[in-house]
C-alpha cells in the first residue's frame, strides 16, 4: 500500500490534526472499489491501525482516518476534549473529505476500535434518527467492523468514583485522570523477550467532560444498534480474555442489532486481549475479515449493475 500524512486545520475542531491516507499500490483511483473511514481509540492513533488500513488496501480501498485532537500528531492536551460531539463532527468532516476523494457514487465501509466504536455508535445513531450529520444514511455504509467496542464506560468504576467524577467535571471539566490502561491488558508481551513494545505516542489520560459524556451516553448505548439496516452488514471482533471491554456487553449488543444472521458476524477470538490485530491471531482475523468486505463489495457491485 502506498501512504500519505497531512496535518490539516480541521474546522470541526478548532485546530490542526494529522491525518492519513492509504491507498491500494498499483491502482489509479477510477480503479478504487471504495473507500473506509478508520476511527481510533481514546489513548491511541491512527498508527496503531495499520495492520486494518493494509488490510483494506489490498481488497483495492483507500483508507483514511486523523488522529484525535489531544492524540498522536495531533495538537491538544493529551486525552483531553470536552464531549463526545466534538468527534461526531469530526466523522461528519473526514467522511466529506474521503468522499472527495473517491469516484462518484463509490461504497464507503467504516472500521473502529475500542472507545471510537462508542462514539462511531453515537455518530451513526443521530445520523439515523434523522437529526443530525445526513451526509450519508446509514444504510449507505456497505459495512461497519467494530473491533472491541467500548460499550458501557461505567465498567469497572464504583457508584462513588461515578457521582465524584460528574460533579467535578462540572467544575474542572479539563482536569485528567488515569484511565489505568497499559500494555498488558491490551496485547501478550514480545514472545522472543517477554516485554511489551512500547508506543510513545499512546497515553492513558481523559479528561474529567469526555469521561462524563461517555457515561451519559452509555446508558442509551444498546438504542444504537437500531442504526444498522440492510444492506449494510456488521463484523464484530472481540477478545475472550478482554477485560477492558468484555465480551458479554458486545454480544448483547450484536443481539439487538436487527440485521439478518447473513449480515452481521460475531467473531469471539480465544485468549486474546483487548487488542486483537496485536495478539497472534491477528493474521487470522484480518484474513476473514478481508474475505468479508470482498463478499460485501462484491454484492454492492452487482446490487448496481442490476439498478443500471
């Protein structure tokens, strides 16, 4: 795959964030089949999602995504923004910008992992109810990979630490805590040395406003599953030994997704952690994962030839 990096000043967030495009080597962009919008998580960057963007590439996508404002190259104070809605625009605005690049009328597919699955949910649950951010209807997705979903934020965290945090966000809305996530609970450390490879880019900070819009929003999480509708179809990912975002709240989750059993896929990876494409059987995953969007594409093809 061939790649290119921008920093570019993003309206939708009031500052300059780093922003990346993949693109299938050997194919001119008439030939693209179409494109995915790749979404990180809180902590992480567009880097970390690599191994997903070549993936992509080679079933003939481009692929693109920015790093979050307060991550990787990005300006902002780590971890930190004020709520959720400041990245539902920021999907809104990279949509508008990967259609600009694509052929007229070419698929568009969605992949995110971990805390940007919640806010993808967000974004497409108002975009369904008609509010807000009708670039596309949902239905218009091809396809939508959500890779250890972070689905109920409140996971783990005590009554009392709950109720203490919603207050002082209130009064310090840019204060950052710890969000207590490192490297062991993510992926296996190195086979050959036993230690875990560091990425200097990453953090575990978020801010005290984000955090409580999170759990606000978490209690209506499970409404977002009506946002899905033929024909787009779902592949969720998902580590058994996961326990920052256990398993048991994605597959109630993929249960009230109403999509037929043909267009949704639950896959339960044995002993993997909360980073799948980092665990050995990422080469697995991202294999079926690309006979999936290769399906997909293939029957959006022929749903057009047969509209023509």
């Amino acid at each position: 795959m061939d790649e290119s990096a921008d920093h570019y000043y993003s309206s939708s967030s009031g500052g300059k964030l780093y922003r990346r495009v993949f693109t299938p080597r050997g194919l001119l962009p008439e030939d693209w089949r179409g494109g995915v919008l790749l979404v990180h998580g809180l902590g992480d960057h567009m880097g970390c999602h690599e191994k997903a963007a070549r993936m992509f590439c080679q079933q003939g996508l481009i692929a693109a995504g920015v790093d979050w404002p307060g991550h990787g190259y990005s300006f902002g104070r780590r971890g930190h923004f004020r709520e959720v809605a400041a990245l539902l625009g920021l999907i809104a605005e990279s949509l508008t910008d990967l259609r600009e690049r694509l052929p007229p009328g070419a698929p568009i597919g969605l992949y995110a992992h971990s805390a940007g699955a919640f806010v993808l949910l967000q974004f497409l649950k108002e975009q369904a109810s008609g509010e807000k951010y009708a670039i596309n209807y949902p239905s218009a997705f091809s396809f939508v990979w959500l890779s250890s979903p972070l689905l109920h934020p409140t996971h783990e965290q005590g009554f009392l630490k709950l109720k203490m945090g919603e207050w002082l966000s209130k009064i310090a809305p840019g204060l950052r805590l710890d969000t207590g996530v490192r490297s062991d609970r993510c992926y296996p450390p190195d086979p050959e040395t036993g230690l875990f490879k560091e990425d200097p880019l990453k953090h575990h900070k978020i801010s005290l406003s984000f955090g409580a819009d999170l759990m606000k929003r978490s209690r209506q999480v499970n409404d977002c599953a009506r946002a899905f509708r033929e024909p787009s179809r779902l592949f969720i990912s998902q580590g058994s030994a996961d326990k920052i975002c256990p398993p048991k709240f994605s597959q109630v989750f993929f249960d009230a997704v109403t999509l037929s059993s043909t267009d949704k896929i639950y896959r339960l990876l044995p002993g993997a952690l909360h980073e799948p494409l980092n665990d050995p059987a990422a080469a697995g995953l991202l294999a079926e994962v690309g006979e999936w969007v290769d399906e997909t594409l293939s029957e959006v093809s022929g749903r057009a030839c047969k509209n023509r």
